[in-house]
C-alpha cells in the first residue's frame, strides 16, 4: 500500500472516536514543539531524556514526493519504503533494467543511481508567527481580504527566513487557521538510489492485500544523500535494533503524516459524503482502467504505467472504504453529537457566542460554492482533464514568467522565492516521457472531461472541434518541452520567450491560465478564505477549553505519534502482532504462487539452500496513530532504535482520517528483524548491512 499523501477515510462499522477534545488512548500527531510528555509518563512511564526528541527530529526525512525516511548511517543512508522509492525506481528505469520490478543493488558507493528529481528535507526549526501572520488583519475585514494579507504576510515571512538562514522555509497552518508556524528545513537535493528488492516482495499480496493484516512485504528502499559529490555526514541518525520489539512494547512513529480532517464541521464532511468522495471516485475507477488497458499494450507499456497505476488503486481502495463510512449513520450521529456540544457550550457564553458563533454556518455556506467550483476547479487548474506531464512543464514555465517579476508577497505560493529552487528541480528533471503513453493520457483526460462537462467552454476552445485522441496527438506530437534544454531556455527567456513561442503546449497554457487563475481566486476567497478565517475561530474556543492538550490536523509537517504493539480480534478471531517470514511462503502456496502472491526467485533459492531464518519476524502491528504520508516512517524503541518502518494501515485504520479508534485500527510495520534477514540471506548485502548496523 502507498500510505504517502492519500484520502485516508472511516470504514463502515468502525469505532468512530471524534477528536474534538482532549486526545485519548494512544491518539495523537503530535507536533515536536508541543509533546504529550504528561500523556506518555501517565499512560507508559516513560519520560523522554534530554535530546531524544532533538535526535529522533533531526533523523527524520522528508520525501518530496509524498513519503517519509530516516537516516539509518553517519553516511547520508537513508530508510525508506520501496513504494515511497517506486517514483524514483520508475524514472531511473529503461526497458533494459526495470529496477521498479526486477529491484536495485548498488555494491559500491559508485554504483548509487542519482535519481533525476527528488528533493528531501530535514526540519531544523520551528517558530509560531502567529501573531506575525494575522497583524495584517483589521478587524471586520472580509473573508477574502483577511486570507490575502495572511498569504502576503506569509510570503514575507518566507522569503525573510530563507535569505537569513538559506534554509527552505515554510508558514505552515495549524488547527486550520487558529496557528501558523514557520518550520524551516535542510534540504539534500543529491539523492542516490543504493537498495531497493523486487516488486513481487516489496508489495507481495498485490491490491487484493493492500489495507489488510496478516502481511508480508518487505516494502523497503535505501538511499543516500549527498553534499558537495561526497555522502552526507549527519550527526542525527538512527541506530538499528538487531532484538525488534516485543509484543506490548512502546514504540514511537516519527514521520510526515499528509492530512487529516479530524476537526472538520459536520457539513465539511456532508460535502466530502455527497460530492467530494463520489466525484473522486469515479474518476479514479475510470483512470484505473484506462491505466489497466494501457498496461495491456505489452511489457515497455505496462512498464510505463505501472507506478501510477499503483497510485491510483490505492487511492480508489482508500476511498471506497472512506466513503462506506461516510455513510455510517453511527459515524455521522458521533459527528453531529461532538459539534452540537461544542456550539451549546459556546452559545452558553454571551461574549463567545458573539466571537465564534457564526464559524459554522459560514463554512457550510463556503461548501456551497465548494460544490459549484469543485469540477472546473480540478479539471483546469488541477490539471485533471489536462493529464499530460508535458502540459504541467508548460503551466510552470508560463506561470514562472508571469509570476517571478512580481513582488515576491504578490506571488502564487509555488512560485515565491521560497519555493523557486525546490520548483525548478521537478521543472528541469531529466526523467523520461513517454510520447505514446502522454498521448493516451492526454485523450482520456480529454475524453472524460468531456464525458463530465460536455458544455464547458473551456474544453470546447481545448478541442477547437477535434476529438480527444486528435487534439492528444496534435499537442503531444507538436511539443518540444521533453528536451531539458527547451525548457530551460523558455525559462531564462522569461514573458517575451513564452509569448513568442510556437510550441502547442506552450500555447495551451496560456490560453488556458486565466480560466484557471479565476477559479483558483474564487477558491481561495469563496473556500479556502472563509474556511481559514472560520476554523481559526472554532480553534479559539477549543483552546479556551482545552489549550495545547489538543493537537492539529495533520499537514504533511513532522509528527510524533506513539502505541504499542499489539494484537487485535476482528468477528471473535485473534489476529497476532507478528508475521514471520515462514507466513509468506505459507501464503504464496496457499494462493497457489499466481501473481500477486509469487515470491521472486532470490527468496526461494534463499530458502532452498538453508540460509534464510523462517522464524525471523516479517511484518508487525501497532496502535501508533498514522495516516497517509507516513510511509516510510521509521518506528522506534524507548532508547530511539529502529525496530520497523511503517508501510501501511489494515483496514480498519481508514477511520483514522475523521476519528481515532484503537480498538481495532493499526499501523502495519516492516520488522528490523526481517529487513536485517533479506539484506544477509536473500540479497547477500553485507556491506549495507554492516553500515545499517554499526554501532
């Protein structure tokens, strides 16, 4: 399962907590500025020592692309999950050497593929500039007016902390406007690729297995950062745990958690119920089989379509489950309840109902118009019926010459200066594009625009009387953004290049950009304005109740979340916290060993020639409170060792979006134990595994 940036949502008949209040249990995403220390010596007797938390910070990675890691080495080496790796597997890929399927080994430093465009990032600092943000806001300023100076401030902010530090920096919203803080990071933008195993054992079960437990994958993946062209020397790493855990263990998840939507109204989720999700899914049910059809071209197209046909499975997956419960009459009756007592204890108070009372009804007002722009929005400005890595080339290099000669606060946020360089290495990246497969793309996401709009002027003045396949081909054909060095010299040239320029995409663009730029306007000022200025109202009366012992949706910002190991029983069977790696052999025959539940050879000759220890720990469980953009995490001990890397969610864990439940939710790990036996039995890694394991 990819748990990077998904739509994590509640399944049916779940035990459905609201985190409206203080967390309970084992809840919590919790930011490394405001800890559950109270919790954690309460619940588990543990009181972290001086510099556990700097340490366990300072190791924890950020992925670019949507995932999390570690630095497991003094070397830059860095831990990862291998559907986190998958984007990067893809692009160093040719027809030749498949390292997505057939997997990478690189036994010596010289040997690490640079990948074309991954970026990460190490948080260094956080600083709340709250009052910073919202100096700028008069009171009684509209809505609109109120997000603009915040976005202005902002980018003020930004841009002052990048030229005094030169780290990227970021104003990041908490509790949906009630705080914003500034977290600044280190950036590694020379990233090697040094290990990753076959798909067939990194995503062994296939979709049929993804969300569910008993598992067994070995989803890892190892890079390296470097500096200067030399590995990376890093005082904060994480060491390896040779034990693992045991079950009943505490154990810590120190990752990047995309987004929850645990303080969202009741008619936010109504929304996501009635229009948001079922939109989503069915232009993800079409996508997949668009992509399913193309894979069938042959090995080089099924090759090309592989990664993103993973991506969008899961997403289909996770959202069905998140719809179903959506619809839980249970789910929405705990909503309701948990809003209802909040208003009532507001209204109770002359003075708050005055400050906050209105937040409600000006966010379900706001889903009004979130329902009227939803569809044109994703299709132009999000690029959904434009589904073409070419044109997205062409809205960046046409947006960067109408953006970088503006003040920098006046700036679309992906375009100020904080964001230029971390820009430019997605626009200049060397990854390849495939002619045949952009143009099917492209026409399918033509086809279905139409199929949804057929009355949109817009598409209508895209397709300028042609079809979908012939307007595809025209574009895609006719453009010369593939070549690295076009691109870069469009940019350099700046308005008068992109304006002089013959090249299709080019020109779609821009006669595109100001449809798009209006719905993105009204989306900022009608939605995401009103929702901001009425959250951070809602935040207020949280916080006159309960201060800081809440804690923020989640925002793909680095959290700390805790559990234990720990078993679960689902319909009066006991699901154990382990798998060993024995089970996965059980579970290939036992599903006859047809894909996708065939081991790769490597694993067989391992265990035919006696070397590969069937009773190592493979997969384990944990109530630790994750969602997508975990991926990747690493799971540590008391003393901060590694005893897992998270990889996904059973399928209870899809309430985990809206609510909390520990009763039968779990995160799915990667067993240290398993990990160390593939690297020493199966791929003969000792000089990996030496360095994974150093003290």
């Amino acid at each position: 399962m990819s748990i990077r940036r998904q739509w994590i949502a509640p399944l049916a008949g779940a035990c459905i907590i609201m985190s409206m209040t203080t967390a309970r249990g084992d809840e919590g995403m919790w930011a490394f500025n405001n800890l559950p220390l109270e919790t954690l010596k309460a619940r588990y007797g543990f009181t972290p020592p001086p510099g556990w938390a700097e340490h366990l910070r300072s190791a924890a990675v950020r992925f670019n692309n949507g995932g999390s890691g570690s630095f497991v080495s003094a070397d830059g080496l860095i831990m990862t999950n291998h559907h986190v790796g998958a984007d990067t597997l893809a692009k160093l890929s040719t027809p030749e050497a498949d390292y997505y399927k057939r997997g990478f080994h690189a036994k010596t430093r010289d040997q690490e593929a640079k990948a074309p465009d991954l970026e990460l990032n190490v948080l260094v600092g956080i600083e709340d500039v709250t009052a910073r943000v919202n100096a700028g806001v008069a009171p009684g300023m509209a809505d609109a007016d109120a997000a603009l100076a915040r976005r202005k401030a902002s980018a003020e902010i930004e841009k002052e902390s990048t030229q005094k530090t030169g780290l990227r920096s970021d104003v990041v919203t908490l509790y949906q406007g009630g705080q914003y803080h500034l977290y600044t990071y280190k950036k590694y933008t020379d990233v090697r690729l040094v290990f990753a195993p076959e798909f067939d054992v990194a995503f062994f079960g296939g979709d049929p297995d993804n969300f569910e437990y008993p598992r067994y994958c070995l989803d890892v993946c190892f890079f390296r950062a470097y500096e200067d062209g030399k590995p990376a020397k890093v005082e904060h790493h994480l060491r390896w745990s040779p034990a693992g855990s045991k079950d009943g263990d505490l154990v810590f998840v120190a990752g990047h958690p995309g987004r929850t939507d645990r303080l969202n109204t009741l008619a936010s989720v109504e929304y996501l119920r009635d229009f948001g999700f079922p939109s989503l899914l069915d232009w993800l049910h079409a996508k997949e089989e668009f992509l399913l059809g193309f894979g069938k071209k042959g090995d080089e197209a099924f090759r090309q379509a592989k990664e993103e046909l993973f991506s969008v499975q899961n997403s289909r997956k996770a959202r069905m489950g998140g719809l179903g419960g959506l619809k839980s009459p249970e789910f929405m009756a705990r909503k309701r309840t948990a809003e209802q007592e909040l208003r009532a204890r507001v209204a109770a108070d002359p003075a708050r109902q005055a400050a906050y009372g209105a937040a409600w009804d000006k966010i379900a007002e706001a889903q009004q118009v979130n329902i009227k722009t939803a569809k044109p929005y994703m299709f132009i400005e999000r690029g959904r019926g434009l589904d073409s890595a070419l044109f997205h080339i062409a809205r960046d290099l046409v947006r960067l010459a109408e953006e970088k000669p503006k003040p920098n606060a006046d700036r679309l946020k992906e375009y100020r200066d904080s964001a230029l360089e971390s820009l430019e290495l997605e626009l200049f990246s060397t990854a390849p594009i495939y002619p045949e497969f952009e143009r099917e793309k492209f026409a399918f996401g033509l086809a279905y625009w139409k199929k949804v709009a057929p009355d949109d002027p817009v598409l209508a003045r895209v397709l300028s009387g042609r079809s979908p396949e012939r307007a595809a081909a025209d574009l895609v054909d006719g453009s010369k953004l593939a070549d690295v060095a076009v691109r870069r010299r469009l940019a350099e040239g700046g308005k008068a290049a992109i304006e002089a320029s013959e090249d299709p995409m080019i020109k779609l663009a821009l006669a595109v950009d100001a449809d798009a730029r209006a719905l993105r306007k009204e989306r900022e000022d009608e939605v995401e304005g009103v929702e901001a200025a009425n959250y951070a109202l809602i935040a207020r009366a949280l916080f006159e109740e309960k201060g800081d012992s809440i804690y923020p949706d989640a925002t793909f910002t680095l959290r700390l979340a805790f559990g234990a190991v720990k078993g679960y029983t689902v319909d009066g069977k006991a699901i154990p916290p382990y798998t060993n790696i024995a089970g996965a052999f059980e579970h290939e025959k036992a599903h006859g060993a047809r894909p996708p539940y065939k081991l790769p050879p490597s694993w067989h000759e391992a265990k035919d020639s006696g070397r590969l220890d069937l009773t190592a720990a493979f997969n384990f469980v944990s109530t630790a409170d994750i969602i997508g953009g975990n991926s990747g995490s690493p799971v540590v001990n008391r003393d901060g060792e590694v005893v897992g890397l998270i990889f996904d969610g059973n399928i209870q864990s899809l309430v985990l979006d809206f609510g909390y439940d520990d009763a039968v939710a779990r995160a799915v790990s990667v067993d240290s134990r398993g990990i160390a036996e593939a690297l020493r039995s199966v791929y003969r890694a000792e000089e990996l595994l030496k360095e994974l394991t150093a003290r």
